[in-house]
C-alpha cells in the first residue's frame, strides 16, 4: 500500500473568508495527480455568501440587486447542485480524492463521504440521523445539509456542510422569483423541510464536533487524518481560482445544454420543488406557484385567483396537469 492510500491529507482551515472555502477545495481538484494526497478539508466561512451551481444560470437563481444591497457576493462552483446560502453558522467538509482511490459508481462515493458525517450527528445527539437518496443528509426526517459533488480533472469530489443554524429570511430574500406567491411558498417549505443544530437546542461547538467529523472519517475510511497544509502551487493558484468563481464572466456562464430559457423549479428537499408554471384544471388554464411535494400539489397561489380553483388542485398530481 502506497503513502497515499494510507493517509488522508487534512486540511483544517478554521474560519476563511467565504471565497476561499470555495477557492481552495476547486484548487486542490483541479491540481490533482495519482501522486495527490487524497484530501479533506474543514472549514467555517467567516462571512456570508451564496454560491451558484455549476449548471444554474444566474438570473433565474439570485437576484443580483438584493445581494449588492445586502452585500453578499455571488459564486458560482464547478460542481453540481442547486444554489446556495453560506455563512458563519456552518461548517464545511469537502473531500476531494483521486478518481482511481474512490468507486466508479458515484452514489457509492457519495455514501464513502457522507456515511462520517450520519455518524457524528448520531454520536453526538438522540435523533435519526441519515444517509437517503444516496446524497442526502438527514436528521428526524428533514434536511440538514446541503451536498454537492463531481469530478474535476482527475479529482472526485463531495462537498457539504452541517447547519447549526439557518436564516431563512435572508436565504429567501435573495432568489430571483417570477413573483413573491413563489417566494412565499419556498420560504414556507424551507421552514418545513429544513432542520438545524439549534432547532434541537444542541449546546455542541462547531470545533467539537469538526474533531469527532475528523474521527469518524477515520473510522470509516480505515485511513489516518494528517494534518497538513497546502503546498505552494496551491496557495498560489487558489487566489487565480477564487478571482475566476468570482469574475462577471464566470457568473454569467451558464452550461445548458439544450439552451433553455426555462426557468427550472427551486428545490428545497428531498422531493420537494416550488414551480411557476401554467397548469390546466377544469378546461381552464391558469398560471401560478406550486410547491410539489412527491409529485403531488402540497400548497398553490394562483396569479388570478377567481375561480375558487386553489382548494380544488391541492392533493392533485402535478405532472399531469402542466400544460
């Protein structure tokens, strides 16, 4: 066995301004070589920002206006996944392994990265903790984390976070929505679907819990955490690679395919989506906000609420009513 499957390198950065969490785990992907040390990193962002998915297009995630006026920056990353909510009530792992050091099946590398992260929140509290849908971190039945991952280069990669706390408010003020019905719903669901550290009245400190994280990726991996820094390519690149998931021309590059211009649903959970669509109901077509929970109609704001249509599309199929 080589020094490299036997050891993990880890990188504990602590508390980092936001882009450097960002900067740094897409630096040590996109400089990753068989010779790399497979790598984690822990850290907390020491200020608030929200940070696009690779796939996303801008305008129809963040209202750029609100965000300049409350001063969050915008990021976008190189991994998939929905658009994001980031501050200091939060901590960071990402791991970031050599393509050849992890399964070729990516729900399995999701679930050699997160079954660590399950364990510690079992270890420290009495709740069900869980690992569902392969990439989804949940705590009594609601989401708790939010997950990305990919491959960059020759680097598998899965990055998330533990919540200690949420501010919904805020999260919620900076979508870019068709109308506010749409960001009523979304703030409603989030509300629902979301749970946090406090919300169980945990008393734990984010560097404790960060050491038994560490821990319990020794566990499971059966390889030893090293302490150890970046080298000095890193450094030097992570500050090129944060100016670029920063820059207006990042931002505004959108990897669509089929160049749609359709404005996609907003995840919230696990199965759980707000739409602005056109439905048909009673021969009438109407135009409104949906949250879809499993594919049925949780809650609905028509745009012309007339007709008394809103009670009778609750508990109705979604898909089969979209025009």
């Amino acid at each position: 066995m080589s020094e490299n499957e036997k050891f993990i390198r880890l990188i504990h950065m602590g508390q980092i301004p936001g882009w450097q969490t960002q900067a740094v785990y897409h630096t040590v992907a996109e400089l990753m070589t068989e010779d790399t040390p497979d790598t984690i990193i822990i850290s907390q962002p020491s200020d608030t920002y929200v940070c696009l998915g690779y796939h996303q297009k801008l305008d129809h995630v963040f209202d750029q206006q609100t965000c300049e006026e409350k001063e969050i920056p915008i990021l976008r990353r190189k991994v998939g996944g929905g658009g994001t909510y980031l501050d200091p009530n939060q901590l960071f792992y990402q791991c970031v392994f050599h393509k050849s050091r992890v399964p070729t099946n990516s729900d399995k590398v999701y679930e050699m990265m997160l079954t660590p992260v399950v364990n510690t929140l079992k270890h420290f509290f009495d709740v069900k903790a869980e690992l569902v849908g392969s990439h989804e971190v949940e705590m009594n039945g609601k989401r708790v984390a939010g997950i990305g991952g990919g491959q960059m280069g020759e680097a598998s990669i899965v990055v998330g976070n533990i919540l200690f706390d949420f501010d919904f408010d805020t999260m919620a003020s900076v979508w870019n929505v068709p109308n506010e019905s749409f960001r009523e719903l979304a703030k409603e669901a989030m509300k629902d679907h979301i749970i946090t550290l406090d919300d169980i009245g945990s008393m734990v400190k984010m560097d404790k819990l960060a050491d038994q994280l560490i821990e319990e990726y020794e566990i499971h991996l059966g390889r030893k955490l090293n302490p150890g820094g970046m080298t000095i390519d890193e450094i030097e690149r992570a500050g090129q690679v944060g100016a670029v998931l920063r820059s207006e021309s990042f931002l505004n590059f959108m990897d669509d395919g089929n160049n749609s211009s359709k404005r996609k649903p907003l995840k919230i959970a696990r199965n759980v989506f707000i739409h602005n669509d056109e439905i048909e109901i009673d021969s009438v077509n109407v135009l409104g906000s949906f949250r879809v929970e499993n594919g049925i109609i949780h809650s609905v704001i028509l745009d012309n609420e007339t007709t008394g249509l809103e009670g009778k599309l609750v508990g109705k199929e979604f898909k089969g009513l979209v025009k």
